[in-house]
C-alpha cells in the first residue's frame, strides 16, 4: 500500500488545542467492502406438540406455547419481556417451549391504530461506555433522528445473548441490533437469524466464520502503516506496538501495517515489541512498564486505542521519562482524550461518529427487506499529528 502523502492538511478541532496547530494526513479513502408464579410448573408435562395445526406449518403463537407449557398466556408474556415474577424452572420450562415453536413475536403497532410503531434500533455493548463508544453511539442516534427511527442502548454481556435474548428483542419491537466491539457466537448469529433480526457489527472482538455478517469499520491497516511511517520519519527504529485482542479483526489489521512499515525500512521487531491485550487504560500501564524494563527499551510505541496510549503516557511518568522528549507515542481512534491529554495526542482519526451513523442507516435498509451493496464497510482515517511525537533522542 502506498505511503500516506506528506502534505499535511489542517485539523478541524486544532482550535481547542492550547498545545499548538493540529495537522492532519489523509490515509485512504472510503472503500466498500426470578420469582413465583400461579402457574405451577409441577403441575404441568411439557407437550411439544400441544396446539400445533396438522394440516400444515403456522406460525406459533403465545397461546401454542402456553399449550404446551401448561401456563397461561400472561406467564409466557412475562418470560418474554423478561419479567422476575416467574419461577426459575417455569422460565426455563417457557424458554425451551419457545425456541422449541421457533415463537417469533408478531410487529408491535400504535395503540389505536394500524400504523407500525417508528423502526427501533438496539445497540448492544458488552462493557461500559467509554470515550471510543460514545463517539459511535452519538453517531448512531443522530442518524436515528435523521431517518425517524429510536436507538436503544443497552450493556449485555456475552452469557446474557441467547435464543431468550433474541425472542426478546423482537418482543420488544426491535427491528435490528447493531453490536459495538461485542464477543459473538455461531449461536448468537444463529438466535437472530431464525427470529429474523438483521445484525450489523462494529469492530467486533472476535466473529466466527459465518458468511453474510454485515460490519462497519475504518481503514485499520492503512492507519497502522501510517502512524508507523510517521515515527520512522522522525528516526525512530525501535518501534513498539502496544494492542488489544489477538482475535479483534481491526487489531489484527493495525498490527499488520505496524509491520508492514518496518520491514518496508528493514526495522527489526523483536517478540517482546509487539504485545496484545485489551483496549484500556492500564493495559497501557503495564504494556508500558513491560516495554521500558526491556534491554533495548523502544523510543517510540504505537497503540492499538488512544486509551493504551494514556496508560504509557502515565507509565512514562512513573519511571520519569518525558514525552516526546524521551519517547514517542502515537495512539489510535482520536477521541476526546486525545485531545485532552497532557502533551496533546498524535493519533489515527478514525470517523466513529460516520461508523455509527453508517451502521444505523445500513441497519435500517436490513430491516426494509433491503439488498445492500457489500457487507463491509471500511471509512478512511487519518493520521493527526499533536505534540506527543518527535525526532528520536
């Protein structure tokens, strides 16, 4: 991939930076790519086969599961909108029944009327929100306005995403679920598929090899290979990089023009350079304080996430190194930590706000029956120098 240009162009946000002008350097350009319950469930033989049509395939109602229960409807209404006022075992008794009728719940409507209720968007994280899925969840519910449509954001983790789950979201009125930086399973892409909830992902964490998952990201090669340029530029040659997940797909890309540049300018990259992790704080701690223990400690790292960057930038002050003095440090994502940080931050932009936005408006056209013209999307990034790089020392 050819390097970035040298011409850099200005930076929209340098105004708010007290540290000096911003510069920015285009990468690529967009390519397509429990309680009780009345109901006694010792009292009730599951019947699989209880209320079915023989005279052909129906599709299953709350009554048809309630049947084969031996509930009533408002019991298995609970168990679907995920009510605590059902015993453990009546619940799992419904759950099974329900996957067992593939129970599809039927479109919500407006009271009083015929008209749908406005399309409804879950967006699933599992972990906290933090400066990175801010910036796409605003994205996502400004695009929501935009197109008449309500985001829903919710923090579910791995264990919580079942067929319950999925049966749930329909239930609800949710018409696709885009999923942020999230673990999935072939039987969690399974639960949505056979209750027809159209899927779009973000960077995910890992994703099995199933084909037609729709995802958004940015150009994470093209940004890797450019923040790594810029430190050889400035004469650095031992280089670090400093990552997240060994599974994250996006990782994995930055990783690879991480290395793409050094062997490009015959830098060597030693094992103990590259480390992989998780994209936080102190992973930024103790990835730096490993780094700096070294015999031949890096003048220059470059991380997976503007939030590792902060954690070596803490790491240096710890041991008393100044930045960029001392050390070079170019983060990724460009958040508002990265502009806040002290020095200011040289990261890779990526356009979070747009991936949300994105992410949103090709889940809706999924809901519409719509056909999409690829399944993944890649944004450009750039590289944005601030005042955490410099010559090497």
């Amino acid at each position: 991939m050819p390097a970035s240009p040298n011409r850099a162009t200005p930076d929209p946000s340098a105004g708010t930076d007290t540290a000096g002008p911003e510069r920015a350097r285009p990468v690529s350009s967009v390519t397509q790519r429990g309680g009780t319950d009345a109901d006694s469930p010792g009292r009730a033989t599951p019947n699989p086969s209880a209320g079915t049509d023989t005279a052909g395939p129906r599709r299953a109602t709350l009554a048809t599961v309630a049947a084969s229960a031996g509930v009533s409807v408002a019991t298995v209404s609970k168990v679907l909108n995920g009510r605590g006022d059902v015993s453990p075992v009546t619940r799992s008794l419904v759950e099974s029944l329900l996957e067992h009728h593939d129970y599809v719940a039927p479109p919500q409507r407006r009271r009083g009327g015929d008209t749908a209720v406005p399309d409804t968007i879950e967006v699933e994280l599992d972990a906290d929100l933090n400066a990175y899925s801010t910036e796409i969840v605003q994205g996502a519910v400004r695009a929501g306005a935009e197109a008449d449509a309500a985001i829903v954001v919710s923090i579910r983790s791995n264990a919580d995403r079942g067929g319950p789950w999925a049966r749930g979201l329909v239930a609800a009125g949710r018409r696709a679920v885009i999923a942020i930086t999230s673990e999935l399973t072939a039987a969690q892409l399974t639960a949505l598929s056979r209750v027809r909830l159209p899927l779009v992902v973000i960077d995910p964490l890992n994703l099995p090899q199933t084909r037609g998952v729709t995802s958004v990201g940015s150009t994470n090669f093209a940004g890797g290979l450019a923040a790594t340029q810029h430190l050889l530029t400035l004469g650095h040659r031992r280089i670090a990089y400093l990552g997240g997940p060994a599974t994250a797909a996006c990782n994995q890309a930055r990783l690879h023009g991480y290395r793409a540049a050094m062997e490009a300018a015959g830098a060597p990259v030693p094992p103990a350079y590259v480390r992989s992790g998780h994209f936080h704080y102190q992973e930024g701690v103790r990835g730096g304080t490993a780094l700096f223990d070294l015999p031949d400690a890096p003048t220059a790292i470059f991380t997976g996430c503007d939030d590792i960057a902060l954690g070596v930038l803490e790491a240096a002050r710890a041991r008393g190194l100044r930045v960029p003095e001392d050390l070079s440090i170019v983060g990724f994502d460009d958040t508002q930590v990265a502009r806040m940080s002290s020095p200011p931050l040289t990261t890779v932009r990526q356009p979070l706000r747009e991936m949300g936005g994105v992410a949103v408006r090709t889940a809706l056209r999924l809901a519409a029956g719509e056909r999409i013209d690829s399944h993944h999307v890649e944004l450009a990034t750039e590289l944005i120098l601030r005042a955490s790089t410099a010559p090497k020392p």
